[in-house]
C-alpha cells in the first residue's frame, strides 16, 4: 500500500533494526483517514470470504479491526490483556508475549462473542514475532470458528511471524512489509496489487 510506504518514510522514526516508531499517525495519535483507507485495504484482501467477525487484541490493533469491519459490515471484536469484572467466567484464553512491552499477557474474548458458525479475519497493526497473532489463532481454534486469514498492517519481514503462522496454514496478508531497516535506513518488499484501486 503505497500511501502507507509513504507515511512510514515521512514519519515513521526507525530506532533500531528491529524498533519502528509511528505513533505520530498510527498507533498513538492516529490519522483516522488514513486509519480507514488501511481498513478498507485489509478487508479487501478476504473480500471473497464470508467474513463474519473481525478480530483483534488490544489496543493498538482495535481502530484498523474497527475500519475493516466496517468495510466488511460485520462486526469486530478485540481479545481483552485483563479480565474485567464485567466479563463472564465463559471466556477463550490464550498467553501472549508483547515484544514492545517486554510483558506477557493472558488475553481472553467472550464465549458470547465468538463461536461455532463465525468466519473470522483477524488484524493487527505489526506482524513481528507473531506471538499475539499465534495467541487469536489459538483462540479462534478454541471457539471453533473458522480462520479465514491474518491481515496485517505492517509487517517486518526479516522476522519470525509469518513463518510461525504458516506452519499453522494460516493465510497472511499484510499491507507494508519490511524486508531491512536501521535508523535513516528502510527497504519494503514488492508491493501487492492494491485491490481497492481495482474496484475504483
């Protein structure tokens, strides 16, 4: 997604090889344009899907899960890092290591919101070492549901997730994808065919 490369370059602050800053327009203050234009392109890539439920965990992956369930029509859900009093005892649960946040969590989604019968998409904002993904897939496993794919906004391709999410078969797809970085310093893959320019 072109637009995307081109914000990451502008504004985006590499402060490692491993460490992308965007908090500036996505992830902290978000630029809600841009935010549903992202939405679009990632519901876009399972558009052939009977996409029932989108899926996510919080908190920085909930406003592209909200874009794309919008424009799929459906709607999303997010796996909660702490249980509420409000939440039922009838929860999915799975453990998850933040990379960015050096802390594991035990995510869980409702019972009453996921199950039999649902086609889920799931999406985050990073793919990197895939652990919170490998954590929904391991929750929609539980429910049930049928995993339609993973659609990422950025991913860093020099690093382990997607292949520990295709050795589960999971489809994945992302928007922006590292291939190298260091500060001053990015390179991205080939870009997919954009598929909403297609429709326009």
């Amino acid at each position: 997604m072109r637009m995307l490369e081109d914000r990451i370059r502008e504004q985006g602050l590499i402060l490692s090889d491993t460490v992308l800053k965007v908090d500036s327009f996505l992830n902290h203050q978000v630029d809600t344009a841009l935010a549903l234009e992202i939405g679009k392109e990632l519901a876009g890539r399972f558009a052939d899907k009977p996409i029932t439920k989108v899926l996510t965990i919080e908190a920085s992956g909930i406003q592209f899960a909200m874009a794309a369930g919008i424009a799929l029509n459906v709607p999303f859900v997010y796996a909660k890092k702490k249980k509420a009093i409000t939440q039922s005892e009838q929860a999915y649960s799975a453990s998850v290591h933040s990379f960015t946040k050096q802390e594991t969590y035990q995510v869980t989604v409702s019972k009453s919101y996921l199950g039999p019968g649902d086609k889920v998409l799931i999406v985050d904002d990073f793919l990197a070492t895939g652990a919170a993904l490998v954590g929904l897939v391991q929750i929609v496993n539980e429910s049930g549901a049928e995993l339609v794919g993973v659609s990422c906004v950025i991913e860093k391709g020099f690093q382990e997730g997607r292949g520990l999410l295709e050795q589960m078969n999971v489809s994945v797809q992302s928007l922006a994808t590292i291939t190298r970085m260091a500060p001053g310093e990015i390179e991205f893959a080939e870009p997919v065919k954009e598929l909403v320019e297609e429709t326009v």
